[in-house]
C-alpha cells in the first residue's frame, strides 16, 4: 500500500496530537519535554502541530521521557476512513489541545448532547 502525501501528513499530524496529549497529561511544558528529549523546544512546537516529523530516534526519545510505548505517538484513537474518519481526527485534535478544565467540561458537554 502506497501512502499519500494526505496520508504522510495525517500521520505527522496523529504523532503531534498524541505527543501533545501525552505531554500535557504530564503537566510539562514544550520546553521541559525538549530537555529531556534532547531537542529543542521550537522542534517540539513544530513536531506537535504536525509541520516536522521526527526522526524515529527522536520518536524514540520523546516516547520514552513521555513513558509510553513509541507506536502509542502513531495511533489515532479510530482509524476510519472518509468524512467519519476526518472529524473523528478533527475532534481528537482539539482534544490533545485541551487542558483538564476545558477536557472536563467538553466531557459534560457531550454526556449531556448524547443523553448520559
């Protein structure tokens, strides 16, 4: 199977999210996690927003100091193709930019949308 440019894309812009997540989960800043991962913290900024992929030596490196396993940073939470697929990617997006207040209230807000 040959990837798309799209498709290249995409799975930069899946390992930023999940980068972001994770460091976030982990209350760090871009700068802390760039200490410890050995880059600097203007890579990290770009390796989140999905504009740099990193070598898989830095993938390497972030997964560990992020202490998860380094495919983790590759998976989306659903791989679904089409106009499902998208906003699926288009929601965990804006989740990994969350922080705990905001993530708690979309939380309700969704309960509350689906009938829970």
């Amino acid at each position: 199977m040959m990837l798309s440019m799209d498709s290249t894309t995409d799975l930069r812009e899946v390992f930023g999210t999940n980068v972001r997540h994770h460091r976030r989960s982990l209350v760090w800043t871009q700068e802390h996690l760039a200490e410890r991962g050995g880059a600097t913290y203007e890579t990290i900024g770009k390796i989140e927003r999905g504009a740099a992929a990193p070598s898989f030596d830095t993938a390497s490196r972030i997964a560990v100091e992020l202490k998860v396993d380094p495919s983790t940073l590759f998976g989306a939470i659903a791989v679904v193709e089409g106009a499902r697929g998208k906003l699926l990617s288009q929601i965990q997006k804006s989740l990994a930019r969350m922080n705990e207040e905001q993530l708690a209230r979309a939380s309700k807000m969704l309960d509350a949308f689906i009938g829970r």
